[in-house]
C-alpha cells in the first residue's frame, strides 16, 4: 500500500516549495554572513528527497540549491512534525547528508568535492524543543582523543513552539505559513484559524490567496481533527464580508466539496459491485468533473463492468 502523506507533511511540501516562501524565508533565517555571498534569485527547489517511506509521518524534507560565490550551496530543510523533539534528529541528518553526497558523486563522477550542504531543522511540537544541538552530543563517553574522530556538525533549529509570536519572521505569506504550522496544535483552532484568514486577506496576488486559503483549511480540518467542514464553511461566511477573494474560494469550495462527494460516493459503490478500484481509476474519478461523475453514477447501476462504466 503507498505510503499516505500526512496532513503536516502536505502543507509543508505545498508551502515550503513555493518560491516567494523558500526566499523570504532563508532571507529571515540563514545567517547575515551566509547570506551575504547567496544569489537567491538563483534558488532551485529540487525533487530530492532523503527521508525514508518508513520515516515520513514524522519528517518531511526538501532541498533548496542556491548560488554562492559561484558555487553551489545546498540547504537541506528537514521539518519534523511530531509533537515532541526527537532525540536522534542530528543522526537523521547525517544519514540525509551523506546521500544527498552520494547522490550529487553519482550525477558528477569527475568531481574531487562535494558542495557544502546547510542543515535547517523547522519543528513546531507542542513540547520545547530538547535534542542535542550537534552530532557529537549523542556520543557518550567522547573523551578528548576521540572527539578528532567523531563527527561535529551542528545544524539550525527553527522552533516554530516558541512562546511568542513576534519571533515569527517574514512577510505575510511566508509569515502565515509558520504560524499555521504553529497554530495547528493549539488549544483554540477555530479561533487561530480565523486570525489566519485575517493575514490571507493581506496577499495581494488574488490566484495565491485562494491556492493558500484552500491548503490551509484543508491543513487544518486534517491536521487539528477539531475543526470540521460546517464549521469552515460557517467561518468564511463571517468572515468574507464582501471580500472578493473570500467570495472566489467560497464559490469553489463549495463546487469542490460537492464534487469530491460525487466521486467518493462512486468509488464506494464500484469497491461494492467490483471490488477495490485500481490506483488509475481512482485517479480518473478524483479528477472528473461533476457532470461526468453524475453520468458515471447513472451507469454503475447496470455496468458490468468497471471499464463500462467509465467508458
């Protein structure tokens, strides 16, 4: 069975590799010395990713290259969504750094180097972040003869659990994102989600707005499990006012959930007169509008088969 994406991991990746939000945000977080020699307009998301099947309900990971001093920096963003620090998060990176270089020794054969690799850990639990800073704190007993032997990287935390919401850093798209991710674990969802759509209303770009808008109510009936559609729905009635881009995502939301209803319902009565529809099927229900789904409902009732239903 594949591995189901957690909701976490869905807003991060959606989030995280926008390219206003990958820049903003190493612009607020990578160091002033560090910045100083990058090229952000030369930043490429890659597809990459480290983090194992059996891994991902608790990391999600992307990889960002980026110029510097003609070179190539790779800054590797691991974002662990548990609620609590692991312990072993600087072992992790070592094994996502060290195949992130056998990765780049199989694209370049001929190099003698490896690009320096940035680790950036974003964590946004509900409990204060408590593993060790670096590789070596996980080593006991590290005399002095054989610290020289042990790794000693370190990597960046962003502890998106901090007490105050002031350290958030950005503009308002990429600042919306960090604390959504905060918020999601917070004891009044419903209310942090209406200061949230409050800050959507700020984006000035109509078509970002309703994208973020839709990735974030979908995060939040997910991720929190308190928030539920009715209540989403009565949340942007008050809050709309009149305002387009509230009205826009309205108008498709509600067009939207009445599809993915139509296409549920189909794919449930084929699993009962067919057995479990295959991966390609389910793709094409998910995917077809609602007249076709109505028109595919019709057939089921005396198709014989799956392929005449979707014939």
């Amino acid at each position: 069975m594949d591995n189901i994406p957690s909701p976490h991991d869905t807003f991060f990746r959606e989030s995280f590799t926008r390219r206003e939000v990958a820049c903003d945000f190493l612009r607020c977080q990578l160091p002033s010395a560090l910045l100083a020699g990058l090229d952000l307009t030369t930043l490429e998301i890659s597809k990459d990713s480290y983090v194992s099947a059996d891994l991902r309900s608790a990391y999600s990971d992307l990889v960002y290259r980026v110029s510097y001093g003609g070179e190539t920096l790779t800054v590797y963003l691991l974002f662990e969504h548990k609620s609590w620090a692991e312990h072993w998060t600087a072992l992790q990176l070592m094994r996502y750094i060290a195949a992130e270089g056998n990765q780049y020794r199989k694209q370049h054969p001929k190099a003698r180097h490896l690009p320096p690799v940035y680790p950036l850990v974003i964590y946004h639990g509900d409990r204060p972040w408590t593993a060790p800073a670096g590789f070596q704190g996980l080593v006991k007993p590290l005399p002095d003869s054989i610290k020289p032997f042990v790794p000693s990287f370190g990597y960046q935390l962003v502890d998106l659990s901090g007490p105050s919401d002031a350290e958030i850093k950005g503009r308002v798209l990429t600042r919306l994102v960090q604390l959504a991710m905060r918020w999601v674990f917070d004891a009044q969802p419903v209310e942090r989600l209406r200061e949230l759509l409050a800050l959507i209303e700020r984006i000035e770009d109509r078509d970002t707005a309703v994208e973020v808008l839709e990735s974030l109510l979908r995060y939040f009936v997910q991720g929190t499990q308190r928030v539920d559609e009715p209540t989403v729905r009565a949340l942007l009635q008050q809050t709309s006012t009149g305002e387009p881009i509230m009205q826009t995502f309205i108008d498709r939301y509600v067009e939207k959930g009445q599809r993915l209803g139509e296409a549920t319902a189909l794919l449930r009565q084929i699993e009962r007169k067919f057995g479990p529809p295959s991966d390609s099927v389910r793709e094409r229900v998910l995917a077809a509008d609602s007249d076709t789904l109505l028109e595919w409902l019709d057939r089921i009732l005396v198709a014989e088969s799956v392929d005449a239903v979707l014939h």
